[in-house]
C-alpha cells in the first residue's frame, strides 16, 4: 500500500538549509490514508521545520515532497488544498473571535458555513462557551483548541499537527485524542503528529517515527508497538532513548 503511487504523502531524500546550516538531511517517508504516525525526537531534532516543509513553508535545499499527488513546490495551491495544519496558537488574531477566525477559514476552503463536525468537536473540546469571545482574551489553552479547529477544519486528507496537546485540560486532551484516533480509523485520513506525549506516541498512534538531529533514526511498526503495549518490561520511551 505504501508505495509513492498510492501514498497521499510522499517525502523523498529531503534536505532543509536554514540560516546556512543543515536541519534535515536525507529525509524520506510515505503516509497512506488511514496511517496515525508520531514524530518523535528530542528539542531541535527537527520535527517542527519537518512539518513546515510539507506545509510548502520552507524552500528544500533536496529532495521532493507530493502531497495527494501534487508537488507541494510546484503546484502549492493543489497539494495544499488536500492538507490541514493546526494553526500557531500565537499566530491568531486578536480582534477576531473564535467564530470569526473559524468562520473566515470554512469560506477560504470553500465550504461556506462552519462545519457541523467542527462545531461538535468544539463542543467535544469544551470550546463552545469562547466562541464568541475575542481571542486576546483566551488563555493559551484555548487558543490552543481554536488553532487545533482550524487545522482540522473541514477534514482534510492529511493532518500535520505540532504538539497539539500543549496547554490542553485534560478531558480536552482525551477528546482530541479520541477523535484523531477516529478519524485516521475511517481510514479516509493521514496524521502526522509530532508530539512529545509519549504515552501518545505509544499508545494512541499505528507507526511511531524517530527523529534524531534531522534525520530519522528509527521507526517502530504498529506490529512492533502492540508489542511494547503488552511488554511490561519495555516501553517506546526506553526504545527511543537506546535508538538515541
């Protein structure tokens, strides 16, 4: 299934200069839809830039991303149009509300009015009561859940999601959780989560991929994590400090 013909996204032998050093070298990866993957790696490692390359953010010094079949440097518009990313919660404006910015985004993906699906797992996420509310006045736990909705907003094809259980209370994290879990189970949906939520990455996720000083280092199968789940005497934590 994995092949770059069936792949939604396929990464081939990247590389990424920034500030004339190198961040990611020789980077290559597949995403089929129905594939949950946690990108995991110490501070630095290069997980957040990897996210941003495919997100048509940052200029390759090598190498080819296709996203659904479009060359995200090549035909950008296309290959974005099949890809959500959650949004900085710094990023968000001010002066909007949460309604605002949600309903600005439903519009530039052209679906008109806000998702009913959206406005569920807002209400899943315990965002509904701030919806109406300006976003300088959230705490960064809610800007985190907005920036979070807008990623996911109208269900793309692939998600790339950053740390996005940073700042959340726990039954929101439990719901975000559930829900990606779903989604990637419908199988109509790729994420690639780059976390440092171990117990996500073990638990949660049906490939787990490791990035250690831009390049990966290692990558444990969903066979291969059903058995660290039921190995009292392993954990993916430890593998992924020996792989370090």
């Amino acid at each position: 299934m994995n092949t770059i013909a069936s792949a939604l996204l396929s990464i081939e032998s990247l590389a990424l200069d920034l500030g004339g050093r190198p961040v990611l070298r020789d980077i290559s990866l597949e995403l089929a839809r129905g594939e949950f993957i946690a990108l995991v790696g110490p501070n630095g490692s290069g997980k957040s830039s990897l996210l941003r390359c495919i997100a048509g953010l940052h200029t390759l010094a090598g190498g080819r991303i296709t996203v659904a079949g479009q060359r995200i440097d090549t035909q950008a518009m296309a290959a974005r149009a099949a890809l959500g990313c959650a949004v900085d919660p710094a990023a968000l404006p001010g002066l909007l509300s949460g309604q605002e910015c949600l309903s600005l985004f439903a519009h530039a993906r052209g679906l008109g009015l806000i998702p009913p699906g959206t406005l569920a797992l807002a209400e899943a996420l315990r965002f509904t009561p701030w919806l109406a509310r300006p976003v300088e006045e959230y705490s960064l736990g809610t800007r985190q859940k907005l920036g979070v909705l807008l990623g996911l907003l109208g269900e793309p094809p692939l998600l790339l999601l950053d740390e996005p259980l940073n700042g959340l209370d726990p039954p929101s994290a439990l719901a975000l959780k559930q829900h990606l879990v779903g989604l990637a189970a419908r199988g109509d949906t790729a994420i690639l989560l780059a976390t440092h939520a171990i117990e996500m990455a073990e638990r949660h996720v049906n490939r787990a991929v490791l990035l250690v000083e831009g390049q990966l280092r290692q990558q444990w199968s969903a066979t291969q994590l059903m058995a660290l789940r039921t190995d009292p005497q392993r954990s993916l934590e430890t593998e992924m400090v020996a792989a370090m």
